[in-house]
C-alpha cells in the first residue's frame, strides 16, 4: 500500500491522544477506613480483571478509529501486485478516445472532444520516460499505431478531431487489448475517454467473446450538457398511383420542443420542399414528398434540417434508382376491328406514351410479328387477335417465364382453342363458355365494386382503412368463363357480380400473366367509356412491364459495404468515394459477383460502383443511433463494462486539472482504497458504542 498524500501519516501521532487521556484520568486511590468488609465479599478477583480488560479494549478500539482516520487522509492506494500498477516498472498504457459526432457537443468546459484530450495529454505526462502508449479511437478508420513513446503519443493526440464516420468501438478496443496483451510490460492499464452515449456504447462486446478481458479498465466520462437535438430518423421510398414518393420521420431526441425548424429536400441539387416542424420532447413527425419524373436513372436527393443546434446529423443522403425504360410490345388484327367496335385500348397506349418516359410502345400488327420480336419486350399485350399461332406460343412463354408481363385480351370472333392452347403453356387456367350475345347492348351481368388487395387497384386508389372503393361499374354484355387450375395459386383483380372472373393473374415463372374474360370493344360491355377504364388497363399494363420498383441504394456507415452485381466480371469493379478510386475485393458467387470494402474512412455522402459499362450510384449515411445524445451514468456503466473487464473504475472528468491530476495519478498508479478506512473507523466507533453500552464488567455477580 501506498500513498497519494503521504505527509498526512503525521496525522498518526494522534494515536496517542486516547492513551494519554487514559494515563491522565489514572490517580492513586484513596485509603478509606471501614467498619467491616462484609459488603464486599462478593467482590471477586475476576470482576476486577474484567474492568481492567473493558477500559484497555475500548482504548484500542478508539486508537485503531483515529489511525483508520489518519490513512484515510492520506489517501491510500494500492500498487503492483494488489493493484494495477507499480511505480518505477515499465508499463505499457492504452487509450481509446471517443471521437464520434456526439463529442461535437458543448459544456461549460468546452467541447467534448478537446476535454477528451486534455485529459489524454495529462495521462500522458503522468507516465514514466520508458513507458509506452497505445492509441486508437472509437469511429471512423483505426489509427494502427504501433507502440508509441510519451512524445509520439502527444502529437497524436493533438491532431484527433470528431469524425462523421462509423462507430467502431468495438474493433478498438479488441485491437488495443490485444496490443496490451502482447506487451512484455508487467503493468497494463486501459484508458476509455468517452461522453458514456448508451447508444455508441452498446455495440460493445460480441457473441464470440464468452469471458470477460483480464485487463483493468479507467472509464473516464466527460461532458454535462443537456441533449437537445433533432435528428432524421428514418427515410424509406414508397409508391402511390405510379407516383414515387419519399417519407421521413424527423425526431426529436432532447427533453425540450424542437422549436420551429425546416426540412428542406433536395433532388439534384434543386429545392423541391422545405416543411416546418416542431415536435415535442421525445416526439417525431412524419413527412411525405413527391419525387419528380426523370430521365435519368438516378436521383440524388438529399434531405436537411435546418435550424438545430447540432449539425452533424442534420443531413441525410439518399440514391433513388429509377426503373430503367420499359419496353411494351402491343399485338393486335386489325382485320378483326370494325367499325365502332374497335379496341379502346391501344389509342389509350398512344396517348400515355407521349406522357410517359419509362413505356416504351411498339405497335405490331400480328399477321407481320417475327418471333424474335418478343426477346427485348418487357411485357406483351395481346390484343383482340383471333388466334395464336403455335409458332409464336412458346417465344412468348418462355420470354414471360424469364420475367416478362403478358397481357391476353379476347377476340369477339377469337379461337377459344387457341387461346386454351397459350395458357394450358402456363398452366394458367382456361376459358369456358361465352356468356351473352357480342355487341347486343344487353346486360347480362355487371362488374362487382373492386377489392383492394392486388397491386394494381391499391396504386390506383387511395382510401382509408375499412373503406369500400366507390366507382361507375359498366355492364357486362358478352363475355368467357373462366376457369382457373385446382391447387394453382391465382390472383384474381376484378370480378362480376354473379362471381365470374373477369381479370385474372397467374405468376408464370419469373413473370406474370395477365388474361381477361372481356374484349376492350363495346361490343362486349359499355366499360370503354367507364372512368375505371383507363387507369385500370393502363395501371395494368404498367403493373406487367415494370419488374421492379424504384428503390434506394443505401449504406450505413459503420458496416462493411458489401453486395452483390449480376453481370458483372471478377476484377473490372471499382468504387468512388470523394473522389478517391478504390479497389474492393470481388468474389463471384451464385447469386453473382460479391463486391466488399470496410469502408472505414469513409464519410456521408454519394458513391459509385462502376462495373464493365455501368454505374451504380449509392449513398452513405450516419446510423440513426449516432443522433441518440442519452449517456449512462456512473452506476449504469459499472454494470454495463463489468460484464466485458474484470476490473473497472468509473469516474467523471473533473473540471479543475490539479483534481484531475490527483484523480488520474490514482487511476495510474493503484487502486484508491481511501474510503476503506473511512468505512473501518465507522465501523469501530460503533464496535466502541456497543461495548461500552452492553459490556457491564464492573456489575458485582
């Protein structure tokens, strides 16, 4: 044992006080005559002995209290062997310093970060000559610093800012216990400096490590502000009626209302919206934008928060990829469409084409079709042609199954065995017997309201939950029954009232098939001139070319990036951050070729993928974790680090450098036992109180 304050042991020569008090109160006894001792018979030998035994014990109680006192002030400590380390023994000192954008935030001390490392350059100057300093830090790219001298480890640390980088902790503190392990010094001690953020702290620790690190730990915790900040919580894309739109949840992570703050969005560098916001303690808000048409296949669009008073989590980076243009290939005879009872359908597709910059059409008259037509069509409309060939029946299967639409529409004078014919391909069902009389005007059914539930009527209706659609039905003249497959899994869209099927779709490899009881003419029902006409076939044929939505391509920093391009060839990747060219490592898999980089340096921001001829646009971001401010307190941290170290020490960092000085040479040099003793001389003042109120030695047996 050792101490911090040893010129306070001169408290020791109190340890006297009781013995001289004892000495002083002893006086020579006075001789007093009786008339007999018979009174005093009883008085044993042994009685007297207890008295002598009672005052000698209570003196040594009192004088062990007073010594107990007197090491308590000067602060003891334990070193090498029962502590942590010795004075005058090489030691080797790790230091992993928090650097997150969390230490950004500001106190009466200053910021975050700068307390930090301050109080590294004052664990720094406590070491010995010949002691050696490992560092590294909390986010972004780890420092890889071999061991360093004291001089070494002070310009690093000076030149240690904030990061907008990944959170790493976890790889740090692995990496710097392992240096500490390796070390040939007998005294090892690891110093964390952070502001104790629960959510940075939380990744701390993996399902591999089963024991606890055999290295003691110094968590030293900076920084009182009050969080308050407002962060983007949350972005996701969604559609609605063929529309793409972005939805964002703002959140306010502080105990205090945000005040009025703007949401600006930006797409392509353009202002598109800017929403004003205040949200309660704790509380979020959602907000929903339109993302504008484009030709391009990317959008950058960015979203900002403007009016916080942390910053670095007030923008988010998001890369929409647009479906690429779809091809439309459109199949009708015109030879069997007369007159006024010609199809609505493909003058419909004409007016849309002008309007649309993802449908590409090409109108093709069936008798002048070439099968090798269909290899580049996203989706196939046939359209009223009276019969198949065979010729053409298994390019346009095959061509669905690779992910292909199909959309078959009836002939008033087609051939149900060929139709039957195309579909028996698929195993998508067949159509029966002809209902009514073509072109008669004479209602024989009529379309039942629609259901929600398939992807084409819940883009073209929006309506609130337990709401029925509402629209002008058209009736029904002529039309097939359908028959669909037992056990094959089918997805009717619309329906008649007396419970045929009217549209129906079968999955149909990688692609869907679509087919219809009802030509598009008049002469089959008056629904050509219905408002649900239009937007249901157009939705429909859309529904069959699109393949897949727009979406985002997103990356969290602080995971590896790492995913995978089909097409593209081992060696020919390479990925652009700021402008820095980077060579991943590939790997071709089945699903195709595996692109992966730890992307630990890397910022929020655009990156690109650049494959053969092609690019791919990305986007990094913060974890949304990095905006949650709450830090653990002392009593929280113990627990939390006590499961990951078998030793811990948790202390605030003092504001005065004399204190700090003092608390940092205790954590350096032994474990601080100063409250041992305080504990000790309680416990033997009471030891003394109950002695003398309950040991009644003097009482005559």
């Amino acid at each position: 044992m050792s101490f911090l304050n040893p010129l306070f042991l001169i408290a020791l020569v109190s340890v006297g006080i009781p013995l001289l008090i004892y000495l002083l109160n002893l006086r020579k006894p006075k001789r007093i005559r009786f008339s007999t001792l018979a009174f005093f018979e009883s008085l044993k030998s042994t009685s007297l002995r207890k008295i002598k035994i009672k005052r000698w014990l209570l003196m040594a109680i009192r004088m062990l209290a007073v010594a107990a006192l007197a090491f308590a002030l000067a602060h003891p400590y334990l070193p090498s062997g029962m502590g942590v380390m010795s004075s005058g023994e090489p030691a080797v000192v790790g230091i992993i310093i928090d650097n997150s954008p969390s230490m950004e935030q500001i106190d009466r001390n200053g910021p975050y970060i700068e307390q930090a490392k301050e109080i590294a350059s004052d664990i720094i100057d406590l070491q010995d000559s010949d002691n050696r300093i490992v560092l590294n830090v909390s986010n972004g790219e780890s420092l890889t610093l071999p061991y360093l001298s004291t001089s070494a480890a002070e310009r690093e640390v000076a030149e240690l800012e904030t990061v907008l980088s990944g959170n790493y902790l976890n790889r740090s503190v692995s990496q710097v216990v392992q240096q500490l392990n390796s070390a040939p010094e007998p005294n090892k001690l690891l110093f964390i400096i952070s502001d104790g953020q629960e959510s940075q702290l939380n990744i701390l620790g993996t399902p591999e490590q089963t024991e606890a690190y055999d290295l003691n730990l110094q968590f030293i915790r900076v920084g009182e502000a009050n969080p308050s900040n407002a962060g983007i919580d949350d972005v996701s894309l969604e559609k609605s009626e063929g529309d793409n739109l972005i939805r964002s949840v703002i959140k306010n992570y502080g105990d205090q209302p945000t005040g009025s703050q703007f949401l600006n969005v930006f797409v392509d560098e353009e202002l598109l919206a800017q929403q004003v916001f205040d949200i309660e303690a704790g509380g979020s808000e959602e907000f929903l934008f339109n993302l504008p048409e484009s030709e391009d296949r990317f959008l950058h669009v960015e979203l900002e928060i403007e009016g916080d008073e942390l910053v670095y989590d007030n923008r988010y980076f998001a890369a929409i990829e647009l479906p690429e243009e779809r091809n439309v290939l459109y199949v009708s005879d015109n030879t069997s469409q007369r007159g006024e009872f010609r199809s609505y359908l493909r003058p419909l597709l004409e007016a849309s084409e002008e309007n649309s910059e993802r449908l590409q059409f090409q109108f093709e008259s069936a008798s002048q079709l070439m099968p090798d037509q269909f290899e580049n069509a996203d989706a196939i409309v046939l359209d009223g042609i009276p019969t198949v060939p065979d010729y053409m029946m298994q390019p346009i299967i095959e061509r669905v199954q690779a992910g292909a639409g199909l959309l078959l529409i009836p002939s008033a004078d087609g051939d149900i065995q060929s139709y039957n014919r195309l579909l028996s391909l698929s195993d998508a069902g067949r159509y029966s017997s002809l209902v009514g009389s073509y072109g008669s005007f004479d209602r024989h059914d009529q379309l039942a309201p629609p259901e929600s539930g398939h992807p084409i009527l819940e883009v073209m209706f929006e309506r609130q939950e337990g709401e029925d659609i509402r629209v002008n039905l058209p009736e029904l003249y002529y039309y097939y029954n359908i028959n669909t497959v037992e056990g094959r899994a089918t997805a009717p869209i619309m329906w008649s009232r007396t419970g045929n099927i009217i549209l129906n779709e079968v999955a149909v490899g990688n692609g869907k098939l679509i087919y219809s009881a009802i030509g598009i003419d008049p002469g089959w029902s008056n629904f050509p001139v219905k408002p649900l006409f239009a937007p249901l076939f157009y939705r429909t044929v859309e529904y069959l070319a699109s393949g897949e939505d727009a979406e985002m391509n997103q990356h969290v920093l602080g995971n590896p990036f790492d995913i995978s391009l089909s097409g593209a060839a081992t060696g020919t990747v390479e990925l652009e951050s700021e402008g820095e060219q980077i060579l991943p490592t590939t790997r071709q898999t089945f699903s195709g070729l595996n692109v992966f980089y730890l992307a630990e340096e890397w910022r929020p921001g655009w990156k690109r993928v650049s494959f053969s001829d092609d690019n791919i646009l990305f986007a990094s971001n913060l974890d949304a974790m990095e905006s949650e401010l709450e830090s653990l307190n002392e009593q929280e941290l113990n627990v939390f680090l006590s499961k990951l170290f078998n030793s811990v020490d948790i202390s605030l960092a003092e504001s005065d450098q004399q204190e700090r000085i003092a608390g940092l040479e205790a954590a350096s040099v032994g474990k601080d036992i100063w409250y041992w003793f305080i504990i000790i001389a309680i416990i033997l003042l009471l030891t003394e109180s109950m002695i003398s109120r309950h040991y009644k030695a003097e009482t005559i047996s």
